[in-house]
C-alpha cells in the first residue's frame, strides 16, 4: 500500500489540506493523525470493515477495545444509551482534552469497535488538527495509537511513520503532541468512579470534580479489558527495559551497578535518566562513550517535560540498537501516575532497587573445570577482599565440556598454594542455563568458550565476555590451557589469570565507587 503524507499547519488552519484526509476516512480508509496526547490512527467508527483494518495494520489483538473520537460533545448522544449527570459534568470542564469515558454503547456502534463489550470509551481531543479532521469527516473516528501493537506510541510524525508507512492510506504531519502519553480512562458507572488507565489528566484534577476516585489495581483474567492499555505489554521497545525504583540516588546507584555489568560484557546501554541524576552517570559516559547513551527526561519537579519525552526516550533504545535499557521512575502524583504505568507496561513488570548491600555474581568458565576456572574462582576470591572490599561477590566455575565432580588438577593446586589459597575441596561442575541466569556477569578464558555459551544459550548472550575482554584489555587474549603442559604453563596460567581478574576487579570498583556517594572511598582512606 502507497501511503501519502500530508502536511498541514499544526494550528488546524490549513482546512483545503484536511478535506481529502477526511474523505479517505468517511469512504472507511485509515489516517494517522496528531492528538494532543499521541498520534492516533483513526478509521470511520461507524464501518466494522474499516475498524477492522485498524486491528490489521497495527497487528493489534481484537480483543483490545478503541477509543470513538468526536469533535463536539454533541457527537456523543447518538453512540450511548444515556449520559449520566457525573458525565456531563466531566465533558464541561475537561473537554476538549485528555479524558476518555466509558459509556453504555447503542446500537449504533459496532462491536468491534468495543471487543463485544456493552460499554464504548468516548472522548473529543484538545488538538486544532484532530479536531477539523474529524469534523469534516462527519463521523465518529475509532483511533488506537498510531504505532505497531505493543511499541511506544508516536509523539511526532517521524516515528509514525517509521511504523505505519505502508500500512495505512495517510499520515498527516501536524507537528509534534504536546502531552506525550495518552488519555486517562475512567469508568463513571459504579458508586465510585475508577480510572482505568492513568493518562494525561491527573488523578487530582479528577478528584476536584468528583470527590472520591479510585485507581484500578488490575485487569479481567478472562473476556476482553474494560480499557485500552490494560491487558497486554505495551510501549516495549526492543530491548528489555528495567525500572529502577527507590530515593533518587538509590536509583542511580542501581543503575550504575546494573549497566556496568552489560557494559563489561561489550553491550549497548541506554539510561533514562532525570535532570537530578545526569552527574551521577558521566564518568560511565566518559568511558564508554560508544556503548553508553544518557538521555535526559527531564527535572523530577517537571512531570510534564518527562511525559513529552517518555516515549521518545524509549523508541530512542530502537534507534541506537540498545540491549537493555534502564529507566529511573518519577513520583507518582499528578501526571506521574501515567508515566509509572507506561514504564511499568514497558518493563513487563522488571523492577530493580538497591539492595542493603551490592553484590556481584560472577561465573567463571572454561573447558574440564579442572585448571583455568578454579584458579580464576580462588584468585578472584583473595583479590576481591582487598580491590572491592564494600561490594559483595558471589562467584563459582564451570566447564563447557566438564564431567562432574572431577578435581582439580594437583598442578592447579600447586600454582595457588604459592599465594595461600586452597583448592583441595573443588569439584567440577558442567556449566547450565541456570548458572548463566543466576550469574550477572560471565567470564570465560577463551573466545572460543564465549562462542560454545552464547550459542548454547542466546538469550544470555548479553552477560557473557572474555578475560580479556572484562579485563579492557590487560590480558591480550586467549589464557591458554596449561593442560598436560607442566607445571610452568600453570604457574602462567596463574599469572596471566592474576593480571586479568585484578584489572577486571579494579574496573569494577572504580565504576563502582560512587554507589553510595563514594562514602566507602572515605572510609577506606580514614577520613
């Protein structure tokens, strides 16, 4: 399908550019088009086929209901069975605007538009554009968010069009959205009135008109949700996302802590960060500047600013090629509540916070188990008590081709007997997909043993990394096998190992240090 972009003033002023857009939607095309909340695809609300196509261009499940746009409240009464008094109180002052209600549909409304529910969710956008659109069109307009099913909507034409194009028949360009996450949903029929899906009208702005309003604390386990925004995992990027939860500094902290882990491992970071917060990752950007970005949402104390940028700073992760990203989360008041439910939708419900003490789990791999990676488990022991004494380590070996309970090689024991350490109780182990998952990062001897894990088990592929590699470079390369070889390639060996796990252990401090305001650096110095 040919898609056309029109361009039009974001004012609504251009009315000659709008008649053939609402054309295309009355004869029951699709048209993406700006709200003051997000970009919407809309169809004739009134057409079951051209609903239908709705569902088909976003890959969105049918039983997901839409939101009927008009662009007057009179536009209501023929979509309904009646319109309560709390109702036209709600319309009076908050629309036009970001407030979509929950109605006793009529007969006249299809069911698909509802996913066979009784109800219709109704609201009349406060955007110039939207509004005429509709209005020329002389139909209500069913539109979802204009984006693939499960993305971060679209703020802007641009990333409509990177999801919609050839797939619908126009896209209008009006500039960006002003709020940035869409419509509050509130269910009016009940004794108490209940937000169904926290939006661009606050929780607070509800209360001062109604009184009493509660939140909805889930969703049906069965049949279709009342609202759009309930049921399934939306506004995901690619990448996985991690909320990261606690005071602000908690929160940096934690994210510090986590990106170092997938930093080491030579991955792609996104950090989406408050204006308070952006200090506190500058040194990791400095590092890393090719593998870490730090996007600014915006000031804690400035909800709206963090709205507006919200899902632009998650389609950013897609534009960098991000392998996890880390959001902090901004308190819950006002438009608050939004944004922690759209990072929550995106998360799938990932949480991190500050543990009462930080702690590393590290995974040390090579072939037998017998040689490399018990020496490296023991030297990793001993030189993390004295280079990250205030971080917690947790550390084991395995082997890719290990039979279990073997011991270690008497030259293995010998190599760090010299240095006081002891590996008479060792007993091999093959590696597993569960020591890969309990583990936050995996070191392995050679690149050919990353190669055997990650194809073994991709999903983890993002944890796994050479010495040499964690080490930046302070091994050069492979820690050659000692097996068979004597006792001086384990003495080697040994030495190589010592080189590379001090340089891991010393990285992983210096980047570390600034996890609880750099206090443990004082303490250790005695100031």
């Amino acid at each position: 399908m040919e898609t056309k972009i029109v361009k039009v003033d974001p004012f609504g002023r251009d009315e000659s550019a709008l008649i053939p857009c609402a054309e295309v939607l009355r004869r029951g095309g699709l048209v993406a088009f700006p709200t003051e909340t997000v970009y919407g695809l809309g169809a004739n609300a009134l057409m079951p086929e051209a609903v239908g196509r709705i569902f088909e261009a976003k890959g969105r499940p049918q039983d997901n209901p839409l939101i009927v746009h008009v662009s007057k409240p009179e536009a209501v009464a023929p979509l309904v069975r009646e319109i309560s008094e709390a109702a036209i109180r709600l319309m009076e002052v908050f629309w036009p605007g970001p407030l979509t209600l929950l109605f006793a549909k009529s007969d006249l409304v299809p069911p698909i538009v509802t996913a066979g529910l009784p109800t219709v969710a109704i609201r009349m956008p406060d955007h110039p554009v939207a509004q005429r659109l509709i209005d020329l069109a002389g139909v209500p307009v069913a539109a979802p968010s204009a984006n693939l099913s499960g993305r971060p909507s679209p703020t802007t034409f641009e990333d409509t069009l990177a999801d919609l194009q050839g797939r619908v028949d126009v896209i209008v360009d009006g500039g960006p959205s002003g709020i940035g996450v869409e419509s509050t949903v509130l269910d009016i029929s009940g004794p108490v009135p209940k937000v169904l899906r926290p939006g661009g009208l606050s929780l607070e702005d509800l209360r001062s008109v109604l009184g009493e309003v509660e939140v909805a604390s889930g969703v049906p386990t069965q049949g279709p949700p009342p609202s759009p925004g309930m049921k399934y995992r939306h506004y995901a990027p690619k990448a996985p996302v991690y909320l990261v939860v606690g005071s602000p500094g908690e929160q940096a902290a934690v994210a510090r802590f986590h990106a170092v882990r997938y930093l080491l491992a030579g991955k792609r970071v996104l950090i989406l960060a408050s204006s308070e917060n952006l200090h506190a990752y500058a040194d990791l950007a400095d590092r890393w500047p090719d593998s870490l970005a730090v996007l600014e949402l915006g000031p804690r104390e400035d909800l709206a600013r963090v709205a507006s940028r919200l899902f632009s700073g998650l389609r950013h992760g897609d534009e960098i090629g991000a392998d996890v990203i880390f959001a902090e989360s901004f308190p819950d008041k006002g438009l608050g509540l939004a944004i922690q439910n759209r990072l929550a939708r995106a998360s799938g419900g990932r949480t991190l916070k500050l543990p009462g003490r930080p702690e590393m789990k590290i995974l040390l791999v090579c072939s037998g188990n017998t040689c490399r990676s018990p020496m490296a488990e023991a030297l990793l022991r001993h030189i993390w008590q004295t280079e990250c004494p205030d971080i917690g380590l947790r550390v084991m070996s395995r082997g890719t081709a290990a039979a279990d309970d073997m011991p270690a090689t008497q030259e293995a024991m010998r190599a760090v007997a010299n240095l006081g350490l002891d590996l008479s109780g060792h007993k091999s182990r093959m590696v597993s997909e569960a020591d890969l998952s309990w583990a936050d990062l995996v070191i392995t001897m050679t690149k050919a043993h990353k190669s055997t894990l990650i194809e073994r088990y991709p999903s983890y592929a993002g944890k796994v990394v050479t010495l040499s590699e964690a080490s930046g470079g302070a091994v050069a390369g492979d820690v050659s096998d000692p097996f068979g070889l004597g006792q001086q390639a384990y003495f080697r060996a040994r030495d190589e190992l010592e080189v590379g796990l001090r340089a891991v252990c010393e990285r992983i401090e210096r980047v570390m240090s600034n996890l609880d305001g750099g206090k443990h650096n004082e303490d250790r110095s005695g100031k």
